[in-house]
C-alpha cells in the first residue's frame, strides 16, 4: 500500500503531465493518461450548478478522445496559438480505495503569434482517479469552467 506521501506525488505528477502533454501538443501523451473506459466532459458552471447536461465538449470513451484529437491535427484550420495550463489547489476529496475523487483549480492562457498572451479558461477539475496498468490515470475528468463564455470556441482540451 502507498504512503499519503507517495500517492501524493504521484497524483502531481499525473497532473503535471495531463498539463504538459496539452501545451506541448503531445495528444498521444495525453490519450494515455485516460482509462480505456472513461468519461470526459467540459461545462460551463452554470449548467454543471443546475445539473444540466449540456456540455461544451465531450468524450465517452478513449476511443472518442482519440476521434477528437484526429480532428484536431488532421481536418481542423485555424488562427494557431499555444496553449499554458496552470493547476492548483489538488486535493483529495474522497479515497475509495480503488477509486480516488480529486479536484483542483486550473487555468488555461492562449497566445497568439504576434499577440500578447491571454487568459482563456478558467475553472476546476473534479475528477475520479483509478491505478491502471500500474499508473494513476483520470477515469473521469470533469472541466468545469467559470465563464459562461469562451472567446471564439473551443478547439483544444482543457
């Protein structure tokens, strides 16, 4: 059994590589650090208070994050940026053993060439958490975002 410590480390370090991954444009990274049958969803936090179920952006599966990534580097044209992701605040909200329920805050700053960088989403985390293939991977990553706006759309994950 890991120590507090340990699985707290290594919940950071799978944060910081879900980070890592996006700004570097690494998407197979990315993909890896989600179970096979996992659920992703981006919401405004108005609908996600009201329980609604419309989300700006969602996947089902891995298999449907990697449909998502094949549009993004395949048929997708648009003004490129770069993307920097900032996450805080992690904490454990609930161990279940084979389960872990965590959050964090997040940001997320978009530069455009020739531009000067801006701040682009800005939100939290709540996420489940399980060990598989001996790694810590998001089997749930839910993005909830604090404006009920995004500037343009939303092209990348969060």
């Amino acid at each position: 059994m890991k120590s507090a410590i340990e699985l707290r480390l290594e919940l950071d370090d799978l944060y910081a590589r879900y980070a890592a991954s996006l700004d570097e444009a690494r998407y197979d990274d990315w993909i890896d650090l989600f179970t096979d049958e996992c659920f992703y969803r981006v919401v405004p936090r108005e609908n996600f208070d009201r329980n609604l179920p419309l989300s700006t952006m969602m996947a089902e599966s891995r298999g449907m994050l990697k449909d998502r990534i094949y549009g993004i580097t395949s048929t997708l044209y648009h003004q490129p940026y770069y993307q920097r992701h900032i996450v805080s605040g992690l904490f454990i909200r609930k161990n279940e053993g084979e389960a872990l329920h965590t959050q964090a805050n997040y940001a997320v700053f978009r530069t455009k060439q020739n531009e000067i960088s801006e701040v682009f989403n800005v939100g939290r985390y709540i996420d489940t958490v399980v060990t598989d293939g001996g790694r810590l991977k998001f089997k749930e990553k839910l993005c909830v975002f604090d404006s009920e706006l995004i500037p343009n759309s939303l092209i990348y994950p969060v």
